[in-house]
C-alpha cells in the first residue's frame, strides 16, 4: 500500500550532525534488506504490522532494547513482546509442547499475541524481560515485518509506535516526532483495523486460556480456542 509521505531523507539528528536517521521508505520487500541490516547494526526501525505500527529491534541486542524503552519513555519492567516470521519459528523462543496440534497455526499468522513460558532451552538474550518466565510471542498477517524477522535470523522485539500510554499508530504520521530516533520508519499507509492492537492471549497453562487484551480479534480468538477445547482460565 503507498504511504502518503515523500522517502526523501530526513535528516533527524540526535547529537550527531552526520547521522542519517527518521528516513522514510516503503514497507515493501526491496527494502527489507536495508531493514534487517538495520537490524543487525542494533538499530530500532517502525514498521507496520497487521494491527497497528511498530517499533522493533533485535530481540537479542541488550542496546537497542534499551533505546526502545527510552524512545517509548516505557517502565523497564513491562515486558516487550516478540516477533517472529513463521509459526515453526516459536519453539525455538518459547515453549509449546503443552498445546494442543495445530492451535497455534490456527491463531497465527493473525492479530494474535500468545503468552507461553520461555523455558530453559529459548535462546532469547536474557536481558530482555529480566526476572520474567514467559514471553508475548506474534507472527502479524504481514509479508514485510515477516520478512525482515526472517532475514535477521533472530527474532524481533516489538512494541507499538508511541509514547507509552498514548493513544496507537494507524499511520507513520501519528509518531512522526518520533521519527528522529529510529534508522527508518517504513511505511505502510493507514493500516485499517483501528487503535486495538493484537489481541493477547496466555496459554502458558496447559488446557486453559486468559485474555489479557481484548485487542483486534478476541471474539475469533476465543472461538478458536474453544474449539481446540481450552477453557478459560
């Protein structure tokens, strides 16, 4: 979809007069490269996703981790949640083999943020979400955040495009002062599913579920989860 902003660059400066940042591209697959080697560089990037937008970085990078919580003006001790490319990714980060086959490719990819328990054997850094069991994990219903968490071979940290407690992005233009503190905002145009968010759901007991966020698509979710028999926790 064609944003509404000119791609020229943007030079927003954050004490260094030579440093390129806040560039605006299309959130189309001839830049994911540039984007995962943003990401690689522990660099945070905006990107859309099937909700609304987002900030995201290395999940593994202690650095960029931190910048995200200061560019959200966030408390540490809310827990970021991940993003990974594909549904066979996620045993890889959290654990899964409570659930019943099939669950998770029937939620995912999809609106969906699941909560399961990281478990020893995640290979997420343990500096993100200190002193916290278990992990927000997403697979968004879109092709070029889906992409850039392929090509980094890790997964992404991800948090929406705001100030902590302000109202969501829609469109690159809601966190444009926001801009300077990101390598790129990629854009996707007005995303047309509302401020909800990912509805977020914790499966980390086996046979039950909480909605911790209503979010874009509890009724679906819940139906879903009914139908693989859990019940509400």
């Amino acid at each position: 979809m064609a944003g509404v902003f000119s791609y020229s660059c943007r030079r927003r400066c954050l004490g260094d007069p030579g440093v390129e940042e806040g560039i605006v591209l299309p959130a189309s697959e001839p830049n994911a490269r540039g984007a995962v080697h943003a990401i690689r560089s522990g660099k945070v990037i905006a990107v859309p996703t099937d909700t609304i937008y987002g900030f995201a970085c290395d999940a593994c990078s202690a650095e960029a981790i931190k910048k995200i919580y200061e560019i959200k003006g966030r408390q540490e001790t809310k827990p970021l949640a991940i993003c990974v490319a594909d549904v066979s990714e996620i045993p890889r980060f959290a654990l899964t083999e409570h659930l019943p086959p099939g669950l998770l490719d029937s939620l995912l990819p999809g609106p969906v943020t699941v909560v399961l328990r990281r478990g020893e054997s995640s290979i997420l850094d343990k500096s993100l979400n200190p002193g916290v069991d278990s992990i927000g994990v997403r697979v968004p219903d879109c092709e070029f955040i889906r992409c850039v968490a392929r090509g980094s071979g890790c997964a992404l940290a991800l948090t929406s495009a705001n100030v902590s407690g302000q109202p969501s992005s829609v469109s690159p233009k809601d966190f444009e002062h926001l801009w300077r503190h990101c390598a790129f905002i990629y854009d996707g145009g007005e995303l047309p599913s509302g401020r909800a968010g990912s509805t977020v759901v914790d499966l980390t007991a086996a046979g039950k579920y909480t909605v911790i966020r209503a979010g874009s698509a509890r009724e679906e979710t819940t139906e879903i989860l009914l139908r693989f028999c859990l019940r509400e926790d």
